[in-house]
C-alpha cells in the first residue's frame, strides 16, 4: 500500500533541503515528505579547495540525517519513475508515493562513464583526478604534489555542467601552486575546453583572457574529451566545429566529466524537449511546470537560462 503526502520534494541536496526546510517553517514538517535515497550530504564547492591542497575532504562530508528538517518524513530510497498525470512517485523498492504537490531537485548526474576510459584512469592512473567527486578530490593533491614537469591539461566538457567556475579554478591553482614551489618553469598549463572562450559571461571573459596570456596558460577552445588511455598518457579531444581529432600526452590531467539530467527527470513527462534536452520543463520566473501545475523543480535539474551554481541562484 502506498503513502500520501502533501508536498513531496525529490532530491536532499542544497535545493530540496533548503525548501524542505523553509516550507517546514510555513506549514509545519509532517506534510512534507523527502525522498533522498544518500545517507551523506556533501557541501561541492570545497572540493576545489581540496583539490588544491587548500582543505581536508573530511569536514566536507556530513551525515543527510542532521540536514532534514524536523517533523519531515525522510523516505530513503531512490525515485525510479515519476507519474505526474496520476501524482505519483514510483519508489525502487516499488513502493508508490502519491502527493498534492511535487518539488523536484534531484539534481545533476555526473556521468564518469561518458568519457572511454575515464573511470579506468581516476583507479588506476595517479596522474588523472576530477575534483568533481569526494572519492577523487583528494587524489587531484597527490597528483599535484608528485608533478615533475611536463604538460598539465584541464578539461571542460560539451555538456551542461555544475560550477561552471571550477574546471579553471583548479587550473589558477595548479599554476599559483607551481610558482610558489619555484618549478613554474617545468610545467605547460593547458585548457582543453568545449566552450570557444574562456567564460560564458562577456565581462568576466574579457577579464580572464589576459590573466591566461600573463600565466601563460595555453587555452584551446572547442575541444571535447572522448577518449583517455592511461597506459600510454593520452587524452583524445574531438573538435567540436570540424570532428577532427587530436591526440594530446600528459603528464598531469584534471578531467571535468560530462554531466546530463538524472535519469527520473529524462524518463518522464516533465522533461523538456528543447535541446539540452532531458531537464525539467519549468517556466523561469515559478519555476512550475507548464503541463502539470502541482509539480515544480528547482535546482541544477531544471531547465533554466542560467548557469547550474549557487552564484547564479544568489544573483
């Protein structure tokens, strides 16, 4: 037999726990239910900073129970389908949640598998790292540390990604941290991005490209990661514009993965499909979806004209 609740959130993230707890505050905790199947909550943006040797991973991960607001029911377990013509939630475990109102924030999926032999490398080749997990954060320092000189490359990939910001954060780290050992010299920096410049954002743009030629950081736009051999220290970019291919040796590689809407949202009647395609169809200023008014989504799966990080949602 299924459950009912009022007002259904999907996802325990920075977006479905921030609403959670501000609804709560309104109408009380024990109409809301929160589906969130992690029993870890993890607070991104440090990661950079560890990456960089800058911070500890540790303090960056927190159990998912101290953040759900009091009197919501936390329903640990995986949102498999949603049925928004008949207000439903269909559970992994194959329990049905049925609502008045659906929140949906399951955020964004980072795809480690998009990339040929990503996942091979990050287990296997101490030289690859993505700041973009806790598991890996930590290794991007060590690979850091152990650099001996040779070509450092940093990528950005062909897809919506969250933090936009920090495929080049880590990069101005990698190269401030190389200057204050005094090897600045024995390292050529290189971006391997998707994007055709720098930043998406004109101003900011117009600002960092010079900072690039000042560190001498080489910036290739319109290159998208498909391929890394770890065995023999190659990545292989295809060229976005004309699908050639190049084939670049490493020494130091921080791989962004591409990211894509999570699978319940791309599945289901909410998603748009306007290319990206898969994020949740919403209207920009509610936030409520066109087709099924009692449902809305918020957070880095909705389909919103605006970068997927908290600066953006500040603004």
């Amino acid at each position: 037999m299924g459950q009912h609740h009022q007002i259904v959130i999907l996802g325990g993230g920075t977006a479905g726990i921030t609403v959670a707890a501000r609804m709560a505050e309104e109408i009380g905790g024990s109409r809301i239910a929160l589906i969130e199947p992690s029993k870890k909550h993890y607070y991104q943006p440090m990661w950079t900073l560890v990456g960089a040797g800058a911070a500890e991973a540790g303090p960056t991960e927190k159990d998912e129970a101290d953040y759900i607001p009091n009197g919501v029911e936390w329903i640990q377990d995986f949102a498999d389908e949603l049925k928004p013509d008949e207000n439903k939630v269909v559970l992994r475990s194959g329990a049905e949640i049925t609502y008045d109102y659906l929140i949906v924030a399951p955020g964004i999926k980072v795809d480690l598998d998009a990339i040929e032999g990503l996942t091979d490398a990050l287990e296997n080749d101490p030289r690859v790292s993505t700041n973009y997990e806790f598991k890996y954060a930590p290794k991007t320092w060590e690979a850091m540390k152990a650099f001996k000189g040779g070509k450092a490359v940093f990528t950005h990939p062909a897809t919506p990604i969250k933090c936009g910001g920090a495929p080049q954060k880590i990069m101005y780290l990698f190269e401030d941290h190389m200057t204050k050992i005094g090897k600045r010299d024995t390292a050529e920096i290189c971006a391997y991005f998707a994007p055709a410049g720098i930043f998406g954002i004109k101003e900011f743009g117009e600002a960092l490209t010079p900072m690039l030629e000042e560190r001498d950081i080489h910036f290739n736009g319109r290159y998208d990661l498909t391929k890394i051999d770890h065995t023999q220290s190659l990545a292989t970019f295809k060229h976005l514009d004309d699908g050639h291919e190049e084939v670049v040796q490493y020494d130091f590689l921080h791989v962004t993965p591409k990211m894509g809407p999570p699978d319940v949202v791309k599945n289901s009647p909410l998603a748009t499909t306007e290319e990206p395609s898969g994020w949740m169809n919403v209207d920009p200023f509610t936030l409520q979806s066109p087709d099924f008014p009692n449902v809305f989504g918020l957070g880095d799966s909705a389909h919103l004209p605006t970068a997927k990080t908290g600066a953006a949602i500040r603004k």
